[in-house]
C-alpha cells in the first residue's frame, strides 16, 4: 500500500473540495436557467395534510400570479338603484322572494315537526316529493308498517326483544333494535319489545313508565313499534333467532325488500352491491323506528320555537370583538343552511376523532365548489362545549375567503348542557332525563331543517341524520360530506 506525506493529503483535500463545490456551482446555474423556461411545481407532503384540507388547495402559501385571481370589488347597492327605473325597481321584492323557503317546502318542515298535520308519520311520508327521497321509500316503510300491524294480530308469530346493551346511546339503541326487526320480518315474525326489560328504557327518567303504564321504553318517546303487543303469549312468541333460519342466509335485507330494490336498480342500469343494499335498508329501519309520537312532537316543537335556547352569530361583523348576534333565530333554518354534526365524546374508544377544523374544512371545501347557491351559514350540533367555543371564534380556513358568496360564517347553534363525554353523561345534565334525550332528538329535527350534511358517519347519530333526511324529509338528493375516513365505517353493520 502507498503511503501518503501529510502535506499531499491536504493538497488532495482541497483539489477534492473544489472540484465539488464548482460541480455544485454549475449544477445550481443550470437549474436555474431551466426554471426559466418550465413552471416551478410545488410539492405537498401527503403526509402533512388532514382530511380534505384546504390547504391542498393552496399548497404551502401558493398565489396564482394571473390578473383574474386578483378579488373583485362588491357591488354598490346605492349605484345600482340610482340607475335603475321606478319600473325595474318594482321588480326586485318579489324577485328577492324567492331567495325565502317555498310555501310547499315550509309545509312540509312543518309536517315533519307535526305542525298542523293531519294524519300519521305514513301520511306525512306520502305526501313528500318522490325525487328527494331515497328509491321506494313510500313503498318499504309501508311494507315495514303492515308487517308490524297487521289488520289481524290473531295466528300471528312474534319475537320478543329484551334490552342487550344498557350502555347504548339512543342511536346505538335504535340500530340494535332495527337489526332485530330485520330479522324478526325475514323469519315471519312481528317484533315487540319485552315489556319487563325494554330497550332503551335506561336511557329516559322513570316517569315515562307512568305515562306508557309499563316499564320505560323507547316506546315512550317513539310511536308504537307494533300494534299487537298485546297478543304475545309464551306459545305464540320466541325471544330469540338465529340467522340459520332465515331464508338465503341474508341476516341485513329480508327477501322482498332485496329483490325490489334489485329490479329498481337494474332498471336504473346500474348493478346492486352488498353494500348499498344493506345502506339503503338501514335508512328505511331508521326511518320506520324513528319517528317521535305525539307527545314527542309537542315537546320538540316547545323547545323548538323557545327564543332563548337557540343562538346564532355572524361572524361577517363584530362588535366590541364579539361576532355579531343574530337577534331572531329563523323556523325553519335559512335556505342553503349546512348541518355540521361534530362527534366527539366517547367515540374515541371506537374509532378515530375528527378535529373540529376538519369538518370545517369539509364544508368549505364543498362551499367553494359551489358558490352561486351555497351560503357559509350553518347549524352545529355536537356533545362537544370546546367545539362550540371554536366555531364561534372561526370566521373561516380558506385563504382566499372573498370567492364564497358571504365571506366569513354564520353560525347557528343551540344553548343547552354539553359534556364531551358518553350520551349519559350529557343525559345526566337534566334534571328529566327524558326532556334532555327529546332535547337532543330536537337537535337532530333541527339538522334535517338544513340542506347540506356534513358528518362522520363512523358515527350512529350521524347515520340516523343521514337516514331521516332519506326517509322522513326528501333531503336525500341534497350533498353529504362526510369529514372522516371512509376505513372506519365502510361495511359497519
């Protein structure tokens, strides 16, 4: 081996360190003659972006350089009426009108809320726009409603279904019970809840016993689940089922309803899948089960019109650095409303949290996409107080706010006990534990009043949002943006 002197070491360091830097030098002057001729393209780490951010659009701070993205000025009210004749001026208040909620869509909030309505939730069905509900909608629940009464109860079968999960929220109860329903009908037997333990009687005070004159039921806040309760015997009546006898094996969708909505999709060209089956029959067994009686409606409709439970601000103008407040709080909620429901709480010990931002975002994004109709207005409902707190403090994400049709938010929301926690601990809240689950069922009546949903639907209250909007309003055309992962409740029963 070649030994070297110390002094030849340095003078090859420093050829070494030379040559290097002038390569580097030739290279950094050839790029930059390249970015003269090509466009510079920034990169965004996936990895750095939340769910549908909006920084995917502007990635990192990017501005377009073109003149027309420069904002446009508002135009001046007072400069367009000086110009305008006495004759066209005439024109504008009933062109404004129609910005207002048409005379048939107002009826129709009303009647779901059971306002001035004449006849049943059936009834009410019947009469909403065959467009805006999910496909055979007025057919399923009618099939779901005969089956459970009969013009007859005499030789019927029946399934008697006790409570199985005391620590069920009201929306993990309500799917409970439809999937022993779907199950009841598949095998020819009509569902009742056993009156001793019944499903969801933990979830309201004892004093909805005394007004069913039995145990507390879900049957306190809903209408009857079926008409022949009292015809169970222990010879008529089983209390449970196995998925083995039900015909083809299909625990989801009983036979008729699978093979009807088959032929409507096949008709529509489309092929049916597993997935969309069992997605359309879950919002028909939401719809069916869901629907509050009377005694509910009175309520909901109290706390409804109360001028002091609901809260709105806009966030356009501030006063005294607070958003302005919204004195008269709107029935039904404005046109173009968007319902953003933030789940928090303890879904965490099941699935992963969406930040607050995020379904933010979510809306936003949509807003964006679609100013010429679409408002930054919306109703929030949430368990969550912090998430109230921060939708009050937000005006927007969107770094180029002068593209939507307003340019900071309204927001609407409810004043009423929050903790981000379980459903019973937000129950706990009240005094009336029946009071405080209608108040939150009123919540929900409230986001089905809106015309765009966003939501997790990982969440169960979020799928009953997404189901009554299908079945009990025909709101199914209006967008869903779901600010979560598809992975988490893709397939979930």
């Amino acid at each position: 081996m070649i030994s070297l002197s110390r002094p030849l070491k340095v003078a090859l360091g420093a050829i070494f360190f030379i040559s290097v830097s002038f390569s580097l030098y030739y290279f950094e002057t050839i790029d930059v003659i390249i970015q003269k001729t090509k466009p510079i393209v920034t990169r965004v780490d996936p990895s750095t972006l939340d769910v549908e951010q909006i920084e995917a659009d502007f990635p990192m701070g990017y501005k377009n350089p073109r003149a027309w993205f420069v904002p446009l000025p508002k135009p001046n009210e007072r400069s367009l009426l000086k110009i305008l004749s006495k004759e066209q001026k005439a024109l504008l208040p009933n062109l404004g009108a129609q910005a207002r909620l048409s005379s048939r869509q107002q009826k129709n909030i009303e009647s779901f809320y059971g306002i001035k309505r004449q006849g049943t939730w059936q009834d009410h069905i019947n009469s909403l726009d065959d467009e805006g509900l999910a496909p055979l909608t007025k057919w399923a629940q009618q099939y779901i409603y005969d089956h459970q009464h009969p013009k007859s109860c005499k030789g019927k079968k029946f399934y008697v279904l006790e409570e199985k999960a005391t620590w069920y929220g009201l929306g993990a109860a309500i799917r409970v019970v439809f999937r022993e329903l779907e199950l009841a009908i598949s095998n020819d037997r009509i569902l009742v809840l056993d009156p001793a333990n019944p499903p969801g009687g933990n979830l309201m005070s004892k004093d909805c016993a005394a007004h069913r004159g039995k145990n507390a039921s879900l049957e306190c806040i809903i209408e009857d689940i079926t008409s022949c309760a009292s015809y169970v015997t222990e010879e008529n009546s089983v209390r449970e089922l196995s998925i083995a006898g039900v015909p083809g094996g299909n625990k989801f969708v009983p036979p008729l309803p699978a093979a009807a909505f088959l032929t409507y999709m096949k008709e529509t060209g489309m092929q049916l899948t597993g997935a969309v089956l069992r997605y359309w029959w879950h919002a028909q067994m939401y719809g069916y089960l869901f629907r509050p009686n009377k005694a509910t409606l009175a309520r909901m409709v109290e706390m409804r019109m109360d001028k002091d439970t609901h809260k709105g601000i806009d966030t356009n103008v501030w006063v005294d650095g607070e958003p302005k407040p919204i004195k008269k709080f709107p029935f039904p909620l404005p046109p173009s409303t968007a319902s953003i429901h933030i789940r928090h709480g303890d879904k965490a010990i099941e699935g992963r949290l969406i930040s607050t931002r995020d379904y933010i975002v979510a809306a936003e994004r949509f807003i964006l996409r679609n100013p010429i109709l679409w408002r930054k207005r919306a109703f929030v409902t949430t368990e969550d107080p912090s998430a109230i707190t921060e939708i009050r403090n937000t005006t927007g994400v969107n770094p180029v706010p002068t593209s939507f049709a307003n340019q900071n938010w309204t927001w609407f929301y409810s004043d009423i006990p929050r903790f981000d926690g379980s459903p019973f601990q937000n129950f706990r809240l009240s005094q009336n534990r029946t009071d405080a689950l209608i108040i939150h069922i009123t919540q929900l009546w409230m986001a089905i009043e809106c015309d765009t949903f966003v939501g997790n639907r990982n969440s169960n209250w979020n799928k009953l949002i997404d189901s009554i909007r299908c079945v009990l309003m025909d709101k199914c055309r209006a967008p869903y943006l779901d600010a979560g992962y598809m992975a988490d409740w893709l397939h979930y029963p």
